[in-house]
C-alpha cells in the first residue's frame, strides 16, 4: 500500500497576521443571536479561520459589558475532563467573589452533577456570560462528552456557549439545531469575499488587478489559510500574475500545511482514496468506485465529508463530491509522484468514465489536465458542435482556450472554434478559423458545409438571395450521413435566412421543426438560436400572441441556463416590447424596451441594437417626453438597415411608427417614415396605406381617401396595415356623413384587430377612431368584449392636448403660448428664464410637430387644432 509521509520535513508557521475584520459574518451571527440562537457554533476545516472570528465575537461581547470565559485547548489541559479548564477559566477572569462562586456552583452542578445536567439552583450574573470552546472536537472520551453536553444544556440567553470545531463535535449540537437554540456556521460561512480577501491580502502590501484576485479567490475557494499562504509567497514575487495562475496545492508551504493540519489526522485508507479520487474535477459513487476499486466508498466519502477534510458535496449537486482546489492539485502530484502508471490509468479511466456518461465537457477538461493531447483534440472535433449547441458558445470557447496554441492551429480545431463563433454570431472571428481549415484541409465538401454553415449565419447582419440560402442548404446536405449535427445547426440558420427573405412560411416549418428536434435531444442553446426565427416570424406576421409564447420561452430558458445578460436576448426583449406595448401593456412593455436597449450590441446585431433603440425611444421616449430630435435620428438610423428586413417587417415597422410619430404630430418624421417605406418596399398596398395614415392626422380627408383607393383589392403584407386601412375608411365614411358604411368598415377593423390582439394599432389608426368606437358601443356583437378593452385602455392614457392628437412637451406649450405676441425669442427667453438657443430649440421642435415652417404658419395651425 502506498503510504503518504504525514510528518511534514519543513514546519509552516503562519503567523498571526493584523486581522481581517469579518463584519459581514459576525452581522450574520448577530441577527441569530437575535433570534434565540444561545449556542453558536463555527465548524469548518483547519485554516479557515475559525479561532480568529470566534476572537472577534467575543472582543464584541466583551465590548458590550459581556462575561467572556475561553477554555484553553485540549492538549494543553490537565487531565479530568472539561471541569479542570472550565473552573481555571472562572479564576482567569478575575470575577467578584460572590459571582464567581456562584457560577461555580450552577457549572459545576450542571457538568459534574450525577442527577441530571440540569441546574440546582438559578443563574443570575450582573452581565451575560459566554463560554469559549475553541478545538472543540479535540475533546474526547466519555467524560469529556458528558461535561460538553451539560455544559450546553445550560446555554441561554444569560449563559451562551460558543464553540469552535474542525466537525461537529460528538453529534451534541443536533437538537439545539433544530429547535433553533443553535446556529451553525461553516465553511462556506467563513470563505472570504473578494473584499476581504483583499484586505488580507493588503496586511502584506499586495494589491492585485480584479482578474488575478477572482483567480486567487477560484483556487483557493476564499480558504483563509490558502489565501494567507498565498500572501506570504506572493511577497517575494515580482510577476505576480504568473504566480497566481500558477498558484497551486504543489506550493511548498501550502503542501506543507496540508499534510500537516489536513493529512496527517487521516486514516492512511482515507489517503489512498484521496489519492486515486484526485484525478477527476468531482466524483460520485459510481466514479469513486471505478477509480478505487471499493464497495465502502460512498461511507469513507460521507466521513470525510463529516470530518471536514477539505471535501465537500457539490452545491446544488449533494449526489457530486469535490476536493478543495488545493487539496485535490497537491494529491494529483503526488500520486503521479508515488506511481506514474496507476496516475496514468487513473486519468484514462476518468477521461473514459466522463465521455460514456455523456459529459463531453468534463471528458474533455480531464483530457486537459492530464495533458493527452490527442483525445483532447479527438472529443473536441467530435463533440464542439453537440457542446456548443446544447449549453452554448461560451462553454464551449472555454474549452478551446484551455488547449495549447499549437492544438488550436489543426485543422479539426479549427474547424470546432469555427462553429463555436457561428453559432456565437461571431463572424469574424469565424471568418479567421475557417481560412486555418481552408489551407489545412483537402476535403473539399466539408470546407464547402462550414462555409455554408457562416454565410447562412451572417443572414441578419446582410441580405442574402434566395439562391445563396439554396445554395448553402445544398451543400448541408452532403454531410447529412457524416455529421447530423452540422446539418441540424445549418438548418436552424436557414430558419433565420429564410424569415429575413420573407419566406416566412418556409422559416416557420424550417424552425417549428428545429425546435422539436432540439427540445427532444436536449439542445438547449440550439433551440434558444431557433426561437429567435419563430419570434422574428411572428413579429413579422403581426403575430402577437405567438410573439409573447416564442420570446418568453426564450427569455425563461436563458434565465435557467445563466444565459441572462446575453446580447441575443435584445431581440427577444425587443419583439416582446413591441407585442405589449400593441396590446396595451405600456409598463411591460417599457420593462423589455429597457431590457433590450441594455443587452443590445451593435457590433454582433447591428440590426437588433438599431431596432431596441428605436422601440425604446417611440415606446418609453415618447410616453414620457414627447419625442426629440435625438429620437428622429435614433429612428432614421433604424430605417436605413430597413432593406435588410423582408418586405412584411419593414411594413410592421413603419405602421408602428407612424402610429407614434403621427400621435405626436411629428409630421415631418413620419413623412420621412413613408417615403422610407416607399423606397424599400416600392409597389406595396401598405405604403399607400401609410400616406392615407399621414394624411388624414393632417385632416387631409380626401388625399387619404384617393390613397386608399388605389390599394383596392391589393394583397397587404401586415394584418396591421389591413386594420389600418378599415379604420381609416370608418373615419373617412363618417366625415361625409356615412354613419352606415362608417360603421360597417370599424367593425371590419375591429374584427381584424381582434385575430392578433392588434389594440393600439386599431385605436391609433385614425384621430377619430377612440370616438367612433364609443359611439358604436353595443352594435359590435361578439367583439364587444375587445370594444371595451379597447376603450379601457384609451381611458388610461387620454391625450395631453384633450384629444387633438397633438402632443407638445410643457415646454414646447409654454413656447407655443407665447408666438402670438410680439414679444421676440429674446423676450420669451427672459420670460421663461431660459437662454435664447433654448427657446430656439423649443421653437424648432414646434414647427416640426405642427409641420409649418414660420411663426405665423404655427399661430395658426395651433388655433386650428385647439393648442391655442
């Protein structure tokens, strides 16, 4: 058997070091105490710091008028049990006679008593008194055990007892745990922060970039004896960024400590499977087993658990086990020291383990780290694809740049870190591995499947031909029978591909088809990318119920997978505003406008960042101000990428902002939004639509009825531009006295509005729309109940000028107030008490929303509306 020499060849001290001060921890036991906690109890590993917070405590006790006795250790005590240390205590702290006695008495009844541990007679100190037992698990045989139970038998709130212990000691604290008379703290209580490891580390003069202290903070999972130790040999380094990553159990002092304080209290059984169990990250049974070859090890796992030995159940895993980062890294050398063939066997064996049980990831970490080079890039080829589309690009990027430079630059790693930027809408970067494939390889309809793979990802990003996307699934198709994978990821691109050609009922049964595939093989992110084409879809059909389904499900798997602060989410959270906001949601809908600008990334979605920033703007924006002229810009920004949009959502776009723009008078801007329109979707009925739109906020009755006229029988692109169109025909109808066909075409708008849950789009179709719908209250049938929410909704949020449609900010009103007069901007400026380029600017933003071009021209186009 091999045997590990417990009796360290150089003593590590670790001196006392000024203290770190652990609030947080010591607020945490304060709150317990409040609560009726009398017993507190800090059980964790050699070197956590345990003696140094139980001195803090009871310095704090101390400070407050408390009666503070602190048995000294086991080791250095007199035979007899825990009586002998407990009264040298009571004399060590010079109490008045009279109270000393009787505390004596009531600890000495309540220790030593042969009827019970209860007390004889009442305790009744000037001031509470604690009770110190620090190395509590020293304490052994029968006697002792009986002395600690009695002495926490008597705790209370005039009587406490703090003890300090490696492990439980003796099982004596498990009922106060449950009664709530004890709270326990262990060692993840006691892991230090990043702030006080930062403190620790400064009482040696060393301060570390954020990066290298979470690293330090990483390997030593905040252990205050490693943190320290790490201190001390960082001390005589210069390169201090190297040392960190390098920072391991195989320091000396640190495997010093380790054999020292953690080893040598070990059964050598415990060892030997310490030692065959370190080559694997985290271990279950099943593994355990396979690596040591015994039937017990799930009950010396569970002692070693309960001994605190470094190991610990996996968090949020109790079925995974895993050994401190510095323990585990000191037993691997070790045992590669001891016997390089059984480490070898033992490495292979995880590595083998790992990939039968389908964790790729973990197969290919321990391939890793026991530097076989050749399986590590074998897995990596065969599995990125599966990795990447199941928890993501990230995860998978981390794997690759675990592996050496020279690894990275062959061909089958290359074409793993291609896919990964795929897939990551990194094109670029893909763009720089798939040239290393190119020069490397000389299978031709391989390099043929990844470049299609990337051109169908860059479908958002730049327009594509139906005979490019064609194309690329063609040459998919070669590697049906060699690799499904790359196949089912093209496809799921093609979705996207074909929804921006407006293909969309080819997009949709491209992704309905991908999600199920996806969602049955457990292609997590793959299917996260898919739901990104059935939104888009939806959103470009107008669609939104579907909307809502497809992008929370996305937003809810991202959050289950700590894919949250994705810059793909923009797209959801942006569609999502859009979808609420259609139906009357302005406070969900302002939430995901918010979300979405916040994620946005303009480098990896130029159009999605475009697209958030004018949602926000013509949903928050204009909600609380009005709209400005850095919204103009912010909307003429978004649609110049319009014709990278299929021809449906530029239509759904421009509907939805004209029914801002033009609520707000901003008739200049919504002129611009038309003639955008016109240009990039030329021939549409919907751009007729539109100008029937603008002219008839301008109370151009009979322009928008020849508008309309001309798209008689035309196929709309949007149901949105469909709703529009009655409703505009039921205001126009009404204006020339038709109260029938004005009825007849609203319920033709009502009930198209009401497929899709279009509310707003119907209401802000037309200024006298709101009217209309009130006055034919009880003669829309089954859609009456849609009438009423409708009309619900409208009463929340009546216009700021009293229904004109006008929307001016305060203080473009107060401006307005005063061109009447003949009173000069530099008058009015003096006036309000603002410079003149203010009220310049106000006037500006007049003229633009009332579309005149002078002051006269806007005295009177404001009386005409009611503003004046």
């Amino acid at each position: 058997m091999t045997t590990i020499n417990t009796t360290s060849t150089t003593t590590t001290a670790i001196t006392a070091p000024a203290r770190v001060e652990r609030t947080q921890l010591l607020a945490r036991i304060a709150t317990g105490l409040a609560c009726g906690s009398n017993i507190v109890a800090i059980i964790a590993p050699a070197g956590s710091g345990k003696t140094t917070v139980l001195d803090q405590l009871l310095d704090a006790r101390r400070a407050r008028g408390d009666i503070v006795l602190s048995l000294p250790a086991p080791h250095t005590c007199a035979t007899g049990g825990l009586w002998p240390t407990l009264l040298a205590a009571i004399h060590a702290a010079s109490l008045p006679p009279g109270m000393s006695s009787g505390l004596m008495s009531v600890l000495r009844d309540a220790v030593q008593g042969p009827g019970g541990p209860g007390p004889t007679r009442p305790l009744d100190p000037p001031a509470p008194v604690w009770v110190c037992v620090d190395d509590a698990h020293a304490w052994s045989g029968v006697g002792a055990c009986r002395h600690l139970a009695g002495l926490l038998s008597l705790a209370q709130p005039l009587l406490r007892v703090a003890i300090g212990a490696r492990h439980t000691p003796h099982g004596l604290i498990s009922t106060s745990l449950l009664n709530g008379s004890a709270h326990e703290y262990r060692s993840a209580d006691l892991a230090f922060d990043r702030d006080e490891a930062r403190a620790l580390l400064a009482i040696e003069n060393i301060d570390l970039v954020e990066a290298d202290l979470g690293t330090l903070l990483a390997r030593t999972d905040g252990w205050a004896a490693g943190l320290r130790l790490a201190a001390l040999a960082m001390g005589h380094r210069s390169d201090r960024s190297t040392f960190v990553r390098n920072f391991a159990g195989t320091d000396r002092t640190v495997a010093d400590y380790l054999v020292t304080e953690v080893l040598s209290s070990l059964p050598q059984d415990d060892i030997e499977l310490l030692l065959d169990v370190s080559s694997a990250e985290r271990i279950n049974l099943d593994l355990a087993r396979a690596l040591t070859g015994r039937s017990d090890v799930g009950e010396r796992l569970e002692g070693l658990v309960a001994s605190n030995a470094l190991v610990r159940p996996v968090r949020d895993e109790p079925a995974w086990y895993e050994l401190h980062p510095l323990l585990r890294s000191y037993l691997r050398a070790e045992s590669q020291r001891r016997d390089e063939n059984r480490h070898r066997r033992h490495q292979v064996n995880t590595i083998d383990w790992f990939e039968t049980m389908g964790d790729l990831r973990g197969a290919i970490r321990h391939a890793v780290a026991a530097a076989d080079w050749s399986r590590a890039e074998s897995l990596t080829a065969a599995s990125c694809l599966r990795i990447a589309a199941t928890d993501g690009p990230e995860a998978m990027r981390d794997l690759l740049r675990s592996l050496p430079a020279w690894l990275q630059a062959r061909p089958a790693i290359a074409g793993a870190a291609a896919l990964t930027a795929v897939l990551d809408e990194n094109l670029a970067a893909a763009e720089l591995d798939l040239a290393i494939l190119d020069a490397a390889t000389d299978d031709p309809t391989r390099r043929a499947a990844y470049q299609a793979v990337a051109l169908l990802a860059s479908a958002r990003t730049r327009p594509l031909g139906p005979d490019e996307v064609a194309g690329a699934l063609a040459a998919l198709e070669t590697e049906a029978g060699r690799d499904p994978d790359l196949v089912l990821l093209g496809r799921s691109l093609a979705s996207m591909a074909l929804a921006m050609l407006g293909d969309l009922d080819a997009a949709a049964t491209t992704a309905r088809s991908i999600a199920r595939i996806s969602r049955a093989r457990g292609l997590d992110f793959l299917l996260f990318r898919t739901l990104g084409a059935k939104c888009a879809v939806a959103t470009f059909r107008s669609d939104v119920g579907a909307v809502r389904a497809h992008a929370s499900e996305a937003i809810d798997l991202a959050e289950r997978r700590g894919w949250y602060r994705s810059s793909r989410l923009a797209q959801f959270h942006g569609e999502l505003a859009l979808a609420e906001w259609q139906s009357g949601d302005d406070a969900t809908a302002a939430h995901h406008a918010r979300v979405a600008l916040e994620m946005a990334d303009p480098d990896a979605d130029p159009l999605s960042a475009a697209a958030a920033r004018c949602i926000f703007d013509l949903t928050v924006g204009a909600a609380e101000g009005g709209l400005d002229l850095g919204t103009v810009a912010d909307v003429q920004a978004f649609n110049d990428l319009w014709p990278s949009l299929p021809p449906a959502a530029v239509a759904a776009f421009a509907c939805f902002e004209l029914m801002v723009t033009l609520r707000c008078h901003e008739v200049d801007l919504a002129g611009s939004v038309v003639r955008r329109a016109e240009e990039v979707i030329p021939g549409a009925p919907d751009v007729d639509v539109f100008k029937a739109m603008r002219h008839v906020y301008q109370g151009h009755g009979a322009a928008a009825q020849e508008d309309l006229d001309r798209v008689r029988g035309g196929a709309f692109l949007t149901s949105r531009s469909a709703v529009v169109a009655s409703a505009i025909s039921a205001q126009l109808a009404d204006e020339t006295d038709r109260p029938a066909r004005s009825h007849e075409t609203l319920l033709e708008a009502v009930r198209l509005a009401e497929q899709d849950h279009l509310m707003r789009c119907l209401l802000d179709a037309a200024p006298s729309v709101r009217n209309l719908l009130l006055r034919g209250r009880g003669r829309f049938g089954r859609h009456e109940g849609f009438v009423a929410e409708i009309l619900t909704f409208a009463s929340t949020r009546p216009y700021p000028d009293g229904g004109t449609g006008l929307v001016l900010t305060s203080k473009e009103l107060a401006v307005l107030r005063d061109l009447p007069s003949m009173l000069s901007l530099r008058e009015i400026a003096d006036a309000h008490v603002v410079s003149v380029n203010t009220v310049k600017t106000h006037v500006r933003s007049v003229y633009r929303k009332l579309g005149v071009a002078t002051r006269r021209e806007a005295v009177v186009m404001a009386r005409q509306t009611g503003l004046l």
